[in-house]
C-alpha cells in the first residue's frame, strides 16, 4: 500500500524483504488477478442448488 511504503526511508526495507523472499522456494509475487484466478481454479463454485425447486 502506497500509504504504508510509499516512503522513501522505507524503500531500502521493502528492498530487503523482497530479496529475502526471493530466496526462498515457493514464494509468490501474485497480482490480485493471480490469487483470484488461483482461487477459481482450486476451489470452484458449488452450487447449493440441489436441482430442486424451492416452493
């Protein structure tokens, strides 16, 4: 969030937490369309609807 870092004195901070993220396995630098993609494909919509009618 630009209101959290968009700072220069913590910029070197981000700097290094980026780096020591990057040098981890399975670490992921998503956009927020990644994680809702991501989402959709390992837990898709079930339907409540049980073919049913509710009268």
């Amino acid at each position: 969030h630009c209101r959290i870092i968009g700072r220069p004195a913590r910029f070197l901070a981000l700097k290094r937490f980026v780096d020591y993220a990057l040098s981890k396995q399975d670490v992921w630098f998503a956009r927020r369309i990644d994680i809702a993609d991501h989402w959709r494909m390992h837990h898709p919509y079930m339907s409540k609807n049980n073919g049913m009618s509710e009268k």
